[in-house]
C-alpha cells in the first residue's frame, strides 16, 4: 500500500488507573506500566521503517512515543501535532467515573449510548458537541497527513508513518478513513498501547481507497486478545492457506482443503487462542474453514462444532478455479467492476456480494442470540464472508467490502456489551501476532 499508517494508543496512564476522565487536559502522567507498555510497542514495530511519526503533545502521549520509538531503534522523533489531542471533556477533567454518573446522569447516559449528541458547556458559558467536534479535529488531521505524505494518492512510491494518539481522537480518525459516519464510535475498541493499521491508495476512480488491515492488537503486551468484558464475544476467524490462496486462484465453492502453510497457520492459530475460554464453536461447511476450526480446538477438548452453511464463501460461478488474468481475458469489464464497484456484480452463473451479506449475516446473528453473556464463541469462515460481516457491523455497506482486510488464520474480536441487540464493538480485527508480526503477511489471494 502507498501510505501505511500505523496507529498507537498512548500507554497506562495515571488517569486511566484511577478510572478518571482525562479529555484534553494535561494531568495525567504515563505509568511505569505505561512506560513499558511503549517500550514493548517499539520492540513489536522494531522491523519497520517510518518515514515520519506524529504524537500528540499532551504528556501521555508524547512519553508514549518518545519511549516508543528508543525502542523501536530507528532514531527517529515524532512531531507533535495539535491534530491529534485528545477529545475536549473539559466540564467532566479529572472526575472518576462513578462521580460522573452521580452528578451528570443524564449526560452519562448520553454520552454511553448516544455520544454524537452530547452537549456541554465551557467555563466560558458555551455549548459545543465534543464528538462532532472531534470528527472535525479528525478530518483536518487527515487532510494534513495527506498534504504531507502525497504517497497516499501516489500508484508508485511508498510510505509508512507513526500515529500517537488518544482513544477518542483515534477512533474518530479511523472513522474518518474508513468514511464511517460519528455513529459508529462506539463500535470501535482501542486499548492502552495497542497497535492498528490502515492502509491508504488511489481507489479505482481515481479517488481514495481506505484499508483496515487490523485493530486494536495488543500481543505484543503479554496478551492474545483484548480483556473480556460484560456481554457475549464471539472469535472470528479466516481459515488457513490453500494452494490456490498461494496460486491467486478464484475459489468460491470449489471445496479446496488447507495446504501444508494453511495446516501451520491454523496451529499457530490454536496455540495463540489456546489461553482463551471458548464454550461454542461455529464452521463453515467447507473443507478449509473446518479444518482450521479443528486445528484450533485441538486445544479446547470437549468443545462441540456445528458447521453452518450459511458461512461458506461466495459462489465465484464461472470464475471458480481460474486465475485474475485468465477472468481478465474472459470477463474484463466485470472483473473491473468486481474491483470498483463490488455491489455491482453478478457473478456469472454464481451469487452476487448481497447474497453472501444477507445469509451470512443471518448466521451470525443467529449465533450472536444464541450465546448467554459469559460466553465466547469461535466462528471460521471465509474472506468475503467475513468481510460482509465486519462491514455490517461498522455500518458500511456491500460497496466496501474491500476496506476491510482478512488474512488467512487472521483472528477478530467482536463483543456484545449490551447483548445481541445492542452495539456491537469491534474489539480487536486480524490480529496476524501468530503468523509472524503486526503486518497481515499471509497470501493475498484471489476475491
């Protein structure tokens, strides 16, 4: 991708131990854990060149990056970018949560449930909404990335760069990206020093394609998965590699098994959720999601598997076996609509994205209904399966199924805090850690 960039939350502050609001006032310091939590994010991006890093400068993030990058040993330091402070809760600084709830109820409750309607006052009298108002902050800090890095709009040339911020700043710039609307806020999950990155490039029209590569990791911490909280979760996971994967090869629902990598992924898989609690588990019918499934409950005896065919990939139809040049021949204006427009095609003989969204999504939520609160469930499914699933829940639509990636033993984490009929939170989203490092390097190929 043309611009990667790379997004760390700032590390354990003290604000955060207290369970206090910290917004964009400047009190809160960065831990001992803090500081280790950051030295570990810049060992975990270690490999990695940045052509540029940005932090904001309020002290916890601004530490955050300093220990970071000593760490990460490049040499390099991060510019400190008014852009990227944290959201303004000036009324509410320093009050710890419970006080909250005591002498502002309502705006509490606004605030969990419906944060875009927020309204508070400044000590000059004034009101403003502080997440509209952030989203703002937001999109002008994009258009600076972009005026500073043009590799974003750039077919060629390449860049990476650093992102040290805050929970809400960055979440609203992950929004912004995306071109997810403010009321998606809530759907996302960032925890102390995790690491997520988004990847931009010239979309097919010319304008400008927004990938989410991952969410929200934190292995590099000590821990698999982000803690558990109130509410079912349930593990997403794309099954292992195929040969075909390997070869680029369309292949829908042509029943292709695991190869000898795919076997290695799903193992690696295993071990990685091996600390996990899992009380159910889900599969597409198909061969290599089922494989997968198996490899990892391996370690999770006793563990039933239902297999559901509403998971299984999208029927490629004609296109099923064949390489993207051998289509190309074939079917050139349609696999350059597949790519531009997706939600535009009919797969000749086969289903169009719609059709995997609708049953797909019934699965899911099916399941999703079906879970008490303390429980978690594995589901290993597909790429396109997977992708309609994580757009829905971030309110995107069938055109955008290429903004989110999946790679092969990739894990995702999705929670219901409030249970199935509430909002659900992307907690984490192809966490790659167990494949070899925080970049998605499994096999690209073939939807």
């Amino acid at each position: 991708m043309p611009l990667r960039i790379v997004l760390v939350r700032h590390g354990l502050s003290s604000f955060n131990v207290d369970h206090r609001i910290q917004g964009r006032d400047d009190l809160a310091s960065l831990t001992e854990v803090g500081e280790a939590q950051a030295q570990a994010t810049g060992q975990a991006l270690a490999d990695l060149v940045f052509d540029a890093a940005y932090s904001s400068p309020l002290r916890r993030a601004a530490s955050t990056a300093a220990t970071l990058l000593a760490a990460q040993g490049q040499g390099l330091g991060a510019s400190l970018q008014d852009g990227l402070l944290e959201i303004d809760l000036e009324p509410w600084s320093g009050l710890v949560r419970s006080e909250l709830k005591e002498r502002y109820p309502d705006q509490e409750r606004q605030w969990r449930h419906a944060p875009e309607a927020l309204e508070l006052q400044r000590r000059d009298g004034t009101s403003y909404l502080p997440l509209p108002e952030l989203m703002e902050q937001a999109l002008a800090f994009k258009a600076f990335l972009l005026e500073r890095h043009p590799q974003a709009i750039d077919p060629i040339n390449q860049a990476t760069v650093l992102v040290v911020g805050h929970n809400a700043i960055l979440r609203c710039l992950l929004l912004t990206l995306l071109g997810v609307p403010v009321q998606g806020f809530r759907r996302l999950r960032l925890d102390n020093a995790s690491i997520s990155v988004c990847n931009l490039a010239p979309g097919p029209e010319g304008d400008l394609a927004c990938q989410l590569e991952s969410l929200n990791g934190v292995g590099h911490l000590g821990m698999p998965l982000p803690p558990k909280g109130p509410g079912a979760r349930m593990l997403l996971v794309r099954h292992g590699e195929t040969d075909w994967n390997r070869e680029g090869r369309f292949q829908g629902q042509i029943d292709i098994p695991l190869n000898a990598n795919g076997r290695a992924q799903a193992e690696a898989a295993s071990g990685f959720l091996s600390p996990v609690a899992i009380q159910r588990a889900y599969s597409s019918s198909m061969t290599r999601p089922r494989q997968t499934a198996e490899a990892i409950l391996a370690a999770h005896p006793g563990v039933p598997l239902t297999t559901a065919k509403g998971l299984v990939e999208i029927g490629h139809g004609l296109w099923e076996g064949r390489l993207e040049a051998e289509i190309a021949e074939g079917w050139p204006d349609l696999l350059a609509d597949w790519k531009r427009a997706p939600e535009t095609v009919q797969m000749p003989e086969g289903e169009t994205i719609h059709d995997v969204w609708a049953r797909s999504l019934a699965t899911w939520h099916g399941i999703a209904a079906s879970l008490d609160p303390h429980e978690t469930a594995l589901v290993v499914a597909h790429d396109a399966v997977n992708k309609a699933i994580l757009c829905s829940l971030l309110t995107l639509g069938p055109a955008d199924i290429w903004a989110i990636k999946q790679g092969n033993g990739g894990v995702t984490v999705v929670d219901y805090p409030t249970g199935p009929d509430g909002v659900p939170v992307v907690a984490a989203m192809n966490l790659t850690n167990h494949l070899g490092g925080v970049l998605d390097r499994t096999a690209a190929g073939a939807l």
